[in-house]
C-alpha cells in the first residue's frame, strides 16, 4: 500500500489523542525541568552585566565571590534539570513509541489475507520500525523545543530587552525574510520524506525475500542480480535522504545568516553607544551574550519544522495503516458455534478474485465424525474451500454451514477455535518445540503432554535433539527436518482438541519412513473428528469416507474410491496415471 497524499490537518491531534495524553503527567514533568535548563540560559548571560561591570572593570572582590557562586549555581541548576529532562523524555518517548509499534502489529493481525497479500513484509516491517522510529525522533525534538528552547528564548530575549530594545529589534531585522523561504522548504521536505519511507520498504521488502528465497538463489546463480537490484534501491534511498538532509538544514542555516546580519548590525550601533559611554562593556555584553546564546536554540526550533515535515509523513503512513478495517469481521450479533462433532455443508459456492472465478458454484457435504477427501488438479479450488471454511476469505454468493450453523454467523474466533489444520508447510515459530506446541497455552502439564507426544510420534526424536522439548526450533522451523515439522504440527492440532481437522498435502513432501509415521499420527488425530483431506497423491485418500472430486473450481463427481473408479472419469484417469 503505498504512502497516502499529505494530510496535514489534525496529525498533532491524532497523536495527541492516540497516545501523548495518556503520558500527560510525565510530559508535563520533564517539561518543568526543561523550562528551568531553558531559563537558566537567561540567567547566564544575564550574569554577564555585574561580572564585567563589577568584577573586571570596578575590581569588587565582593561581587567576585557572589558572582562566581552565582554561575556555579547557574550551571550545576543546568546539568541537574537536563539529565532530569533527559531520563524522563527518554521514558516517555520509548513508552510511547512501544505501543505504536504494539498497536501496530496487534492491528495487522486482524486484517485480511488479501491486505497481506498486497502489503508484502518488507514493507509493513518499515512501517513499524521506520515510520515509528520518525515518530520517536518528533517526540524528543518537538518537545524538547516547546519546554526548553520556547523557555531560552524568552529568558534570553527578556535580557536582550531589558538592555536595549532597539539592539534586540537590529539583531532580529532578517527575521521576515525566513518566511517565504521556509514555506518553500517544509513542501520540499515533506515530499522527499514521503519517498523516503516508500523507498525504504521497497528495501525492505528486498531484503526480506532474499533472505526467504536464499537457497533458490544460490541453486539459480543470481546472487549478483539480487545485488544489484537492492545495490539501485540503495541509491535512490541516498539520493532522497540527501536531498531531505539538505531541506532539514536550510532552516537553521538561514537563521544562522540572519544572525551574522543581526550581529554586524548590533555590532555597528552597540559599538558606538558604548564609545560615546551611553552604554557600559556589561551591558554590551549581557546583550551580546544573551543573543549569541539565543540562536542556538533558535536555530534548534527553526529545525522542528523540518523533523515535523519528515516525521508527518511517517505519521501519516501510521494512521493510515492504523485507519484500514477488515472487510472480514465478526457479526454484530452471533450465533454460537456448533458443541458436538459438526457436518460440513457447501451450497453453490462462488468465489472470484477479481476476474478470475476460483470455485464456479461448488456444493459438497462432508458428514459429521467422517473423513472427506478433496482431489483434483491444481488450480481446482481445493485449498480455496480451507480458506472459505476458517472465513480467511468470504465467498461471493453460495453459503457455507458448520454443524447447521453459517459460518458468516458465528464469531471469528469462535469459528476458527473449531479447527487444526496441518499443511504441508508445517508453520513453526523460532521458539522451542514446547511453545510451538503449546502456543502460549499456561494449563498444560507434562503429564497432558506427554501422550500427544507420544501419539504424534514427536517423543521418538526428541532424544536426539540438545534440550529434548525445549530445543529451539529454528526460524520457520529450520533445525528440524520435514517429518520432525510435521510432526510437531500434528502434535499441535492434537493438544488443539478440535472437532474440525483440516489436512492440506500434509505428507506430499516426505519420504516414505517419515511418511509412515507421519501418517499414523494424522489417523490417530483424524478419529472422532470431522476430517477435510487435501491430497494430490490418491493413496492417501483412497480409505476416506468420501472423496470429492473437483476441476476449474466445480464438484464434478463424489462417493468412495471403489465407486470412483467403477463410474471412470476424471478421479479415474488420475488415479490410472499415478499407478502407471
């Protein structure tokens, strides 16, 4: 999903509501110790009038003890509230940005398959690590500015004026000529931003499927190819940061020309005063102090404008994303789902992505406590029935049942709590084999594990891994072989206890040792359930209670294998050519 167009009206108040309120006190309270770093800039040059008057002109050793105390305290005033101000905005910025970043990936979780589709990882990683980490840069520079740098600035310029207004209007005359030009630069950095983090999860998204596709890589020899793409991705990226760096610093560097005028001119007019004696060496340089010190932070809060420009276009990718809504939710008012071991009922269902019709009225029953088999070409449709049943996508027309219930009825979670599914890609989690197991489950004890173990045949190998159950699996499973994956799935569905077992190509990829066993542990699994079987290879099915047979999204022919094979057709001619 690419970024959408500028919406600047209301992002502070989004984030605001969203998340700043809820860490009012801790705000208000750095901010405090901000206002005290701040003013003591005031203070400091402020003290500049009595140490060059009294001290180093007059030669008062009184006024050389207060004075020098006076700065210590100054200064030690200073390094106390920024510490303080720094601790306390780091909290508030690291609590603030964890719950984008946990509200982000709750929320990604609850949309659609077809979102996931179009919004590869790559890219929504950028999202919840690049876009938030903009945000938190905001959080420290907007902030900081408005508690302590606002407070500076008017300490500061408070001494200028109690010195000479008319020195402090000389030093601020370039003032109005910021104007145009920084309307100018806040569009040219909003706009590099917002291709900045497009580019940066195209980045993304490059490298995270050369790091999923690297054994096909290697096997087809395009290591360079792949460097090359992400190497002119790189570039882009360079030439966008760049020229976002150079419209983040145009500000302060206008404002640090302005200052080279502003001072020439106090220079010029101050100079003259003080030789004429109109004006002693301590107020000159109580002025000159204060405005020297008062372009810094000048400068800092000239600066906000372009962090505010690059963070908004992360915060409005944030909530845009925060903003889509599932097309797949639970009904306002739902019906419960079924207690006993359900019949699966499909009735003249059509489903189309697009243009291109995946099932063209498919009907099919699959009785309670039985299993049904579903065979046929790729391309059939059959993995589409999986995704109708478990509501990862709704049909176009056509209803769905479960145990009389229609499953666009019932509670998402209620309806998916009905199912264990084992695929051919057994999804682990790089976490041990107890928490691919239990799935964050608290109420299972070794004693209610241990059968599932033994059922699944998971306990014949965990003696040959370093830390048996608590072995750590491997990122997507990867210190495990294929029969060991499978394995831990079914073990999985078994603790799962479901009364709806669905199995896609479940033993396709293994070996005929592992498939044996493979295979005695799904029909242990498979009794007493309701069991939908996908499978290419028709010795694995040819005991079901039922096998429907399905072509180009339709139910073409169903009943046992023997009576498949008696009428001929399609289940026939396949199963003719896997003997042959």
């Amino acid at each position: 999903m690419s970024a959408p167009e500028a919406k600047p009206r209301g992002l502070l108040a989004w984030v605001w509501t969203a998340y700043l309120r809820h860490h009012l006190g801790l705000m208000l309270l750095a901010m405090f110790f901000m206002a005290i770093e701040g003013g003591m800039f005031g203070a400091l040059s402020y003290m500049m009038k009595p140490m060059f008057d009294k001290v180093f002109i007059a030669g008062d050793t009184n006024a050389l003890k207060w004075v020098g105390l006076a700065v210590l305290g100054i200064f030690a005033l200073r390094a106390f509230s920024s510490i303080t101000q720094n601790v306390l905005m780091s909290r508030l910025s690291q609590q603030t940005v964890g719950q984008i970043r946990t509200d982000l990936v709750a929320h990604l979780m609850t949309l659609d398959g077809s979102f996931h589709q179009a919004n590869p990882p790559g890219n929504l990683i950028q999202r919840i690590e690049g876009d938030v980490e903009a945000v938190n840069r905001l959080w420290r520079t907007v902030i900081t500015s408005a508690g302590r740098d606002l407070v500076a600035l008017v300490a500061l310029f408070g001494v200028a004026l109690s010195v000479d207004w008319r020195w402090t209007a000389v030093a601020l005359v370039g003032t109005p000529l910021l104007v145009a030009p920084a309307i100018f630069v806040q569009k040219f950095v909003r706009r590099n931003a917002r291709s900045a983090r497009v580019i940066a999860a195209r980045l993304s998204t490059r490298v995270d499927e050369v790091f999923h596709g690297i054994i096909p890589i290697k096997l087809n020899r395009i290591e360079d190819y792949q460097t090359d793409r992400y190497r002119d991705l790189t570039q882009d990226r360079v030439r966008t940061e760049v020229r976002s760096a150079l419209g983040e610093s145009s500000i302060p560097g206008l404002i640090d020309l302005m200052s080279g005028f502003g001072f020439l001119g106090v220079l010029y007019f101050g100079g003259q005063e003080i030789i004429a004696g109109e004006k002693t060496v301590g107020d000159f340089m109580a002025f000159f102090t204060a405005i020297g010190l008062a372009f810094e932070p000048l400068r800092r809060l000239g600066a906000v404008s372009g962090v505010w420009q690059v963070a908004a276009a992360g915060i409005e990718r944030i909530r845009d994303l925060l903003e889509t809504r599932p097309t797949i939710t639970s009904p306002a008012k739902p019906k419960a789902a079924p207690k006993d071991v359900p019949g699966i009922v499909l009735n003249d269902v059509r489903y189309n992505i697009g243009d291109v019709e995946i099932l063209r009225g498919a009907s099919f029953t699959a009785e309670a406590g039985k299993t049904t088999a579903l065979v046929g070409a790729s391309g059939a449709g059959k993995s589409t029935v999986f995704n109708l049943l478990t509501r990862l996508a709704d049909p176009q027309t056509g209803e769905i049942a479960i145990g009389g219930t229609a499953v666009r009825d019932m509670a998402l979670p209620d309806l998916r709590g009905l199912f264990s599914v084992v695929s051919q890609e057994a999804s682990l989690f790089d976490e041990t084999l107890r928490d691919n197991i239990l799935l964050g489950r608290t109420d299972v004890t070794d004693a209610d594990l241990d059968p599932v173990l033994q059922a699944a045949h998971v306990a014949d190998f965990l003696p040959r891994l370093p830390a048996g159950l608590d072995s750590p699996a491997g990122p997507r499973g990867t210190n495990l072989s294929g029969g060991q994956r499978q394995r831990v799935a079914i073990a999985r569905a078994l603790l799962r206890n479901t009364p709806v077992l669905l199995l896609d190509e479940a033993t396709s990829a293994l070996d005929a040792q592992s498939e044996a066993k493979v295979q005695d542990a799904l029909d242990k699994l498979a009794k007493g359930r309701t069991t939908l079987v996908i499978a290419h290879r028709l010795s694995t099915v040819r005991h079901a209670d039922k096998i429907v047979v399905m072509d180009q999204g339709r139910v073409v022919d169903q009943g046992t294998h023997d009576e498949l094979i008696a009428r001929g057709g399609i289940y026939a001619n396949l199963h003719k050519l896997q003997i042959s």
